[in-house]
C-alpha cells in the first residue's frame, strides 16, 4: 500500500516548502502539486488522503489571477483551505496561528496512518531503484558533499557492485576530504571508486585566472571534462546518479513542482554520453537526506558538515590562485575546523571558513623582516544563505586561532576578522 500523503496544491506562496516540512515532520509525507491539476489526478495520486489549498483567494503570478480546480473540493477528500492576508471571504479558513498544531489536527482529520519515516523511505526507495536499474550499471560523481554521498549510499545499498563511483580530486577540497571519501566509500562500504587526481590539471588550467566568474567557469568545465573521460573509459554505463533534492526540484517550477525534473541533468555532457539520470534524494528536504545519510551508516560529520561552494578553496584563494596560497588557505582552514569543534560551535555556526587575499604586509619572523600573506576568518549564521549575521566569536577564540594560524601555517604573518554581515558583504569574497 502506498504510504499516506497530504497533497499541497501550489497557489504561489513560499511557505509551501516549509509547510510540506512540517508535515512530513510529524510524520505523514507531503508533496507539492501544480495548482490546476485535475480533480480525477489529485484523486488517482498514490496515498493521497488529504489537500491542503494553501494562499488567498486573490491568487496573482505573473499578473495572472490563478486558483484551483473547483472539482477538487468535491472528489471526497478533506481540503485545508488556508491564507495569510487574515480576515478572508467565506470559503477561507483564516491559516491559523498556529499551524504545526492546524497541521497536525488536519493530519487527524484524514484519518490515515503517520507512514513516514525515513526507514520507510529507504526500503521503498531501494525497491524502486532495484527496478528501475535491473542489472545495468551506474555512474555517479561523487564529491564528498552530503547530497552525492547519500546518493552513493543509497545505490551501494540497492544496486551494490552496478554503481561506479568517480572522485575528482581537483585541488580545491578541504583537508582530509579526498581522504575521507576513499576511506569510507572506496574501504568501509566497498564500493567501486575511481579517484582522479586532477590537482595539476586544474591548477594549470586557473594558473594566472584572477576573475572569479572566470575561475568558476573553468573549474566548473574542467570538472565535465576529467568527468567525461572516466566515463568514456568504463563500458556499458546505462544510468547517471544525480545529487537533486527537493528544493531544487521545488525552486526551478514556478507554478509546478512536477515539471522541472528535465532541468536537474548535468549540463555539459557531449551527446553521445547522455545516461538516463537516477534521482534517488529528489523528494527529500536537506534534513532528511541528512537523516537519510545518517541511516545508512555514514559518518555523522560528513552528512551534517558545513555548506562548501562547489569551485571549493578555488574560491577563497582570493584572485589568481597559488599554490602556496592554496595551502595556507588549506591549514588554515582545517585550523580553525579543529578549534571551532574544541569550542562546541561546530554544528552551532551555520559556516565558517578562511579567505586568503593576495595581499602580502610587513611582518617580523625570527627577529627579521619577512613578507608574508594575511589570512581572513569569516564565521556567520544564516537560515537561506540570502542574508547573513556575524558570528560573534570569543576573544580568547581569537587569540588561539591567531597563535596557531601564525605558527602552523607557512608563509603566514597576520590574522584578520571580517566582521560584515551580508549585506554589504557576501558570504564568500569572490
Ligand atoms: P554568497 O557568497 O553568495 O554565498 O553570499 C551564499 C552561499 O552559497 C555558497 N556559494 C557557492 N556554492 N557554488 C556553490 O555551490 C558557488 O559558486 C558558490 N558561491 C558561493 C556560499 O558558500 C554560501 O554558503
């Protein structure tokens, strides 16, 4: 039997992701459906046992007056009609101000079992893949970030030895991340894992590139190509793993959720490498592919790290990249990782790294002068990476970080703070 879902129809509003959240969280799952689908579809969906019409009844996107189907409140199904604007003509529910407590009276309401669990959803997400792979083989590229991880361990999970896992190592990942990923992919799980050593490659490639957009283009590039290659060396490769969540899905649709999926391929690949994609994460929020992480054995600090930019310390080695730069931002980085987890913030602050400007300031070294670089740390919190504060970080803090930066890392005399929110500042600095 299908598991129970509440089905959002979507008027527009924002706060559709985040009520699908809340309702998955006390335990019944939740999607989000395009605001005119037929009353017979919204019936025939799988588990549906509830609708949730969710914004007022002066629904406007693109300058269009848009509203449900009215069949949809009379195909037997209890509907939550809700809006935010308060006092509402008579068909509207004012969305009450307690919607965790609406929500889970709702959830009441249809009668149907709380099914969703992230146990759940691995048992059936491993059933479907096994069907929709067969006994063809899979390619995924695996970064080491929490979405492809998770991805790998779904598939190690369900198709085992079919999935082949390519690692680019392109120089610009934190200390210890190629490291981990051949330990727990390539030794703990088993799995087929081709690691590319790519580090002169790219680094070749950004020698003298001062231009941030440049610099992401050409990793981002750089990255399809040493991927391309490894492809063309394996045979017989039927499907692409791909790294899509929810709100990827979610962000791309305006009206829909359900017709976007086509964007999610990797963009890039030549024609005759087009793999049909396997999307295993692409209805889960990032707490529960976290969870999802967590409950098939991967390591706690690789599912809940922190958010990494994909063009990594290309983009925090601050105009061309050096490779002595490079490896002091490395340290550095991998310094105050060490002292953020020593003073409880890991986890607590939302992202925290070093920047290395190309900047060198007089400094004394062993009772002479010596010109050496200076190194940023920036530590703020976020809830959408849109806006951001400063963490606001113990001075003690400061001092050991500074002592430690200084000593540890060559070529290194000074230790800055950015203490700009966003905005004026962004969060990275390029
Ligand atoms: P900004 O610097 O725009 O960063 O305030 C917002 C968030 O996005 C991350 N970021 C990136 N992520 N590719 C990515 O995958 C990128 O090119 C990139 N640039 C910034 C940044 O780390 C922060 O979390």
């Amino acid at each position: 039997m299908a598991r129970s879902m509440i089905a959002i129809l979507d008027l527009g509003s924002t706060e559709n992701a985040a009520i699908a959240r809340e309702i998955r969280a006390l335990g019944m799952y939740s999607e989000i459906f395009a605001h005119d689908i037929e009353p017979e579809a919204l019936k025939n969906l799988p588990g549906v046992c509830g609708v949730i019409v969710n914004g007022g009844e002066n629904n406007v996107v693109d300058g269009e007056k848009i509203d449900v189907n009215p069949g949809i409140y009379s195909i037997g199904l209890p509907v939550l009609t809700a809006c935010h604007q308060g006092a509402h003509a008579n068909d509207y529910d004012v969305w009450p101000e307690n919607r965790e407590k609406a929500l889970d009276a709702f959830i009441e309401k249809t009668a149907s079992p709380r099914d969703w669990t992230i146990e759940n959803f691995i048992e059936e997400e491993v059933a479907l893949l096994r069907k929709q792979i067969g006994n063809k083989k899979v390619l995924l590229a695996l970064s080491g970030g929490v979405d492809s991880s998770v991805v790998a361990a779904m598939l190690i999970k369900a198709v085992g030895d079919q999935l082949t896992c390519v690692h680019v190592n392109h120089g610009l990942l934190r200390k210890g991340e190629p490291e981990q990923v051949v330990n727990v992919f390539g030794k703990e799980l088993g799995a087929n894992l081709v690691y590319v050593d790519a580090v002169d490659r790219f680094l070749d490639k950004l020698a003298g590139v001062a231009d941030p957009e440049q610099k992401r283009k050409i990793i981002g590039a750089e990255f399809i190509r040493v991927f391309e290659e490894e492809a063309r060396k394996l045979e017989g490769i039927a499907f692409l793993g791909q790294g899509t969540i929810y709100p990827d899905i979610i962000e791309s649709g305006t009206k829909t959720a359900k017709m976007v999926k086509s964007h999610h391929n990797v963009g890039g690949l030549p024609e005759d490498l087009q793999f049909e994609l396997v999307e295993p994460l692409k209805m889960l929020f990032k707490d529960e592919v976290r969870a999802c992480g967590e409950a098939l054995g991967l390591p706690h600090d690789m599912v809940y790290r922190q958010p990494f930019p994909g063009p990594g310390l290309g983009v925090r080695c601050l105009g061309a990249i050096t490779r002595d730069r490079l490896e002091a931002v490395r340290e550095s980085d991998a310094i105050l990782r060490e002292e953020f987890a020593k003073n409880g913030l890991q986890g607590k602050v939302w992202q925290y790294f070093t920047a290395i400007p190309d900047l060198k300031s007089v400094g004394v070294r062993n009772h002479a002068r010596a010109d050496e670089w200076a190194v940023i740390i920036r530590a703020v919190n976020t809830v959408d990476a849109m806006t951001a504060t400063v963490e606001e970080l113990d001075w003690n803090l400061i001092h050991t970080l500074t002592k430690r930066i200084t000593n540890e890392v060559k070529g290194v005399n000074r230790v800055l703070i950015d203490v700009t929110p966003k905005p004026t500042g962004t969060i990275e600095w390029e």
